[in-house]
C-alpha cells in the first residue's frame, strides 16, 4: 500500500483547488483522474461553450448591423471549423495543467478510483492509504428512464459534433438548454425547448427569466413548460420526441435531443460502502465543512456536493476550503451569499444574492428598483435587444441583498454589484462612486 497524508479524486477544479493548501502545508498530495486534467469546466463545459457563445454574439451583432446603418450580407457560418476552433483553443489545457500539479508537487495518476476501505483507495493495480481523501468527482447527466432515453445525447456532444443539425429539442429548460440554444437559434437550428415544471431556470430571479424567454422566442425558440416527454422513437433517420402539456399529446421531430435535465453528482462507481461514506442515493451526507458525516477523514468539494450551487468558481473555492481545512482543521465553512453567476445566452442574465421572491420569502422589507432600460442612451448606442435591471436594496440598512441584469453587460458589471454587496458597500456608496463616461458601468447609479 503506497501512503499518502492526501488523495483527491477527480482533477477538475475542485480536485485542483484542494491542492493549493495541501501543498502549501506541505502534505505529500496525490490526484487521481480518469480523463482529462482539468475536468468539466476547460474541457467539456465553462470555456468550450464560451468560444461557441462568443461566434454567436459575432452573428447576433451582424443581424444589429442594419441599427449602426450597415448594411451586410447574410452571414454563412462553418459550423465545423468552429468546432476545430473550439477544439484547438482548449487542447493544450490538460498538458497545461500537468505541468502546473508537477510544479505543485502533486503526483497525478491516471484511472478510475474507488474506495477499498476508510482511508484507502485502488486505482489500476495500485492501493493508497491516505489520512485524507477528497471526492472531487464532479457530476453527470441526470439519467432520465423514459423509452428511447438511449437516443439522447448531452452536452459533451453538442460541444464536439462537427454537423450542425437541422432541429434540435432540449430536455429541460435549465442554463445549459438557453446557452446552447441561443447558440443553435444564431446558427439557423429549429429549437425547442421542453421543461417540466411551470418555470424555467430555477435559482434566477422570475422577471429575469421572462425577459430572456420573451426575447428567445423572439429567437425563434420553441419554449414550452409544464411539458412532460414520454417517449423518443427513431423514424426515418431522424428522432420524434412525444410529449404532453396540458393534458394534451403531442408530437416534435428533430436530428438531436439534448438530456439537459439537470445534473447529479459521480458518485456512482466509487464504491461509497467501501469507504464508510454515508449518502442518499448519491447525496453523501456532509457537514457544514464539506466534511462526510459518517467518515471524517473524507471531504467532498465541487459539483459532487449535492446541495451547491454547480459553478466552476464555486468548485474551486470549495477545493480551496477542503484543503485549508485538511491543512488547518476543519475550522473553514463555504459562504455562497455574494458570488454572482452568469446565463451566457445572448442577451447574457447575470445575477447576485437574493431574488426578489427569496427577499420577500425571508421577510426582508426590500425596496426594488426595476428598470428597463432600452430607452437609456447606452443601450439605444448598442442597439440592445434587451437591456433590463433588478436591483434589490434592504430600505432600512441601504444594503443591497440582490441584483439581477439582462443585457447592458451584465455578466460583467454583476462583479461590481458583488463587491459591494461582500465589503458592504451601501446602494448610496455605488451611487456616488464616479465612474467613466460613456459606459455601462455609468449606469449604475441609475439602476438604484
Ligand atoms: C456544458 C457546461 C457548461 C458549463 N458552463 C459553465 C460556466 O460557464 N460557468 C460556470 O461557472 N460553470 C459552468 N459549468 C459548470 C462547471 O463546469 C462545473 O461546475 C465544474 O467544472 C465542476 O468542477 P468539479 O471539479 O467539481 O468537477 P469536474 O470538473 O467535472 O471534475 C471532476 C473530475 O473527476 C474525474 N473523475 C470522476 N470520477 C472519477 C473516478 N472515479 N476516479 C478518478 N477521476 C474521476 C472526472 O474525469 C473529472 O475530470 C458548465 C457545465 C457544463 C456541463
Ligand atoms: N453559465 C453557467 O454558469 C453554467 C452553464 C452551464 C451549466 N452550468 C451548471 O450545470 C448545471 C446543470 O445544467 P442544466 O441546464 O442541465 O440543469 P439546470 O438545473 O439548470 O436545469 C435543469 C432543468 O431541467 C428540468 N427538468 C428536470 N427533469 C426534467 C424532465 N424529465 N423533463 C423536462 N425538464 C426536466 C428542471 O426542472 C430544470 O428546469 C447547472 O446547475 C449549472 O449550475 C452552469
């Protein structure tokens, strides 16, 4: 049995953030990985899709053209050298990273782990013991058991398939259906989007969800909720997906559907049992300092907690938390309450703290300044689709506990609304902060 004080599983974001203080303390750290360094988010999530949400701003802004009196030609998109592109921008990301854990003095062991014991682990041939093991195994694909659900595909092949297809139904009317999406709709795909439940994208505030849906039908996006799939049959090369709304049955043809239903922690083929690691169905039981339950040597970070949020700087930081709490103890608990987090359709929905229904739920008297703000000069300069704003401000403290924007930058300008609301900065504060003229960063002070 080879020894070590550390052994982290999974060497995504969150595997690599518990190495920082790890390391630092000066704890012999080995990471097992089975795929790619790096994980989900350079490799199959986060930045891949960014690079195929960036061409789709390319052509959002040639349909604007006409707005800045330019006139183009319709644009034809080469929908397979994108994803060469793609591809070529994240290659060296796995190797990149090699060479950064060499540096750290992590030594990296390529395989599929799962638990022999308490505190010890097998990948391969090999057996570790450890003082501590980090699941950092990150998450999947909620399965979903309907007839034909082996026809669905993910978002691993949307990120990879060289063919743009004709028509496309996604699964679930979550963050990874609207980004996708807006990047198929720019791209001349026919979407659809079936969701379950009465709303879509839980987590973000309501009225910024309905600007986005009212400007991805203006897309073109076919949305429907309270829609249940039932079936997927395959006919003449192509997929038919049967659903229900309303109680009535219907019918949607198309060339991909997309499982974007959710996703669940990779638990699966760890062997929890083994390991003494208590959970429900994939849940595992934790503390408040990412700790399980049931055996406190181990410690889970990144999207293999079930109840966080699954973000990759969300992942990182909770890493980061599992290693200082190895090196130091477990004295360090995750504080989710100002990190902002983005919907990178086109127009983007970005959004900090509490929605206006979470503020009013914890009997916080909040004043709401809603702005739409097209008319505003800044947007009519940019010709903006959408440029709406939340800011939601405790009346009695001046605090601000929410922001929400669609549009005007807001994937950017939510840090600025994330700073203030981390070192208290009041909703005055920000007001009277003189920014540079003409941006969007002036507006601000008339969101509030
Ligand atoms: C399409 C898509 C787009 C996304 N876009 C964004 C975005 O724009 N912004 C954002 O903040 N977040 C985004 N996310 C979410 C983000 O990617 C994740 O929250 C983040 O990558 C989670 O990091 P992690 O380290 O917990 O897991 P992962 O990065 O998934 O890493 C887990 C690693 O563990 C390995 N592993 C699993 N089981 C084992 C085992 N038994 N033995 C050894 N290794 C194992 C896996 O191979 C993997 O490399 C996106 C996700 C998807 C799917
Ligand atoms: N920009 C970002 O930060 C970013 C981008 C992509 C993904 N992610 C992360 O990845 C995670 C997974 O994304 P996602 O879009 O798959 O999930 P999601 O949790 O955002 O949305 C899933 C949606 O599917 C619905 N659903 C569940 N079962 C269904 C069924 N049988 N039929 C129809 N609808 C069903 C849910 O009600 C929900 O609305 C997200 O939680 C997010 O944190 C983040």
């Amino acid at each position: 049995m080879e020894k070590y004080d550390v052994v982290i599983l999974g060497g995504g974001n969150a595997g690599m953030g518990a190495t920082v203080a790890t390391r630092a303390a000066g704890l012999s750290v080995a990471m097992i990985e089975a795929r790619d360094l790096g994980g989900t988010c350079p490799n199959r999530g986060c930045t891949p899709k960014k690079v195929l949400v960036a061409a789709a701003h390319v052509l959002d802004e040639i349909e604007r053209a006409g707005s800045h009196a330019i006139r183009v030609d319709p644009p034809r998109l080469d929908w397979r050298a994108l994803i060469e592109r793609e591809k070529d921008i994240i290659r060296d990301i796995p190797s990149r990273l090699s060479g950064l854990m060499a540096k750290r003095g992590v030594d990296v062991i390529s395989g599929q782990a799962s638990f022999i014991g308490s505190n010890a682990i097998r990948v391969g041939t090999r057996e570790l013991e450890a003082r501590n093991i980090v699941i950092a195994t990150g998450s999947k694909p909620r399965p979903l058991s309907i007839p034909g659900a082996e026809h669905l595909t993910t978002s691993d092949d949307v990120l990879s398939d060289p063919v743009l297809p004709r028509a496309v139904v996604f699964i679930g009317g979550g963050v990874i259906a609207f980004e996708l999406g807006h990047v198929y709709a720019r791209a001349g795909v026919d979407v659809m989007i079936l969701e379950a439940l009465p709303q879509l994208l839980p987590g973000f505030d309501t009225d910024a969800v309905a600007q986005l849906r009212g400007e991805s039908e203006r897309l073109g996006i076919g949305i429907h909720t309270t829609a249940w799939v039932k079936r997927i049959d395959k006919a003449d090369g192509r997929l038919r997906v049967s659903f229900a709304k309303d109680g009535v049955e219907s019918m949607v043809a198309a060339d991909r559907v997309v499982n974007c239903a959710g996703r669940v922690a990779n638990v699966e083929g760890l062997d929890l049992g083994a390991g003494v690691v208590v959970h429900r169905e994939g849940r595992i039981e934790i503390d408040d300092h990412l700790r399980s339950r049931s055996n406190p040597d181990v410690y889970v970070c990144g999207d293999a907690v079930w109840n966080s949020p699954q973000l990759s700087p969300i992942a990182t930081y909770e890493g980061g938390i599992v290693g200082r709490n190895i090196a130091e103890g477990p004295k360090h608990r995750p504080d989710y309450s100002h990190i902002p987090a983005s919907l990178y359709s086109i127009p983007a929905v970005a959004s900090v703290g509490l929605t206006e229904a979470k503020a009013r739920e914890r009997g916080l008297h909040v004043k709401v300044h809603l702005n739409d703000m097209q008319g505003w000069l800044s947007a009519r300069t940019y010709a903006e689709a959408v440029a709406w704003s939340k800011i939601i401000v405790e009346e009695t403290t001046d605090r601000i506990v929410g922001a929400h924007l669609v549009g005007h930058a807001g994937e950017e300008l939510i840090h600025i609304f994330a700073l203030a609301m981390k070192h208290g900065i009041p909703a005055r504060g920000l007001s009277e902060m003189v920014c540079g003229f003409p941006t969007f960063s002036a507006d601000i002070r008339n969101m509030m």
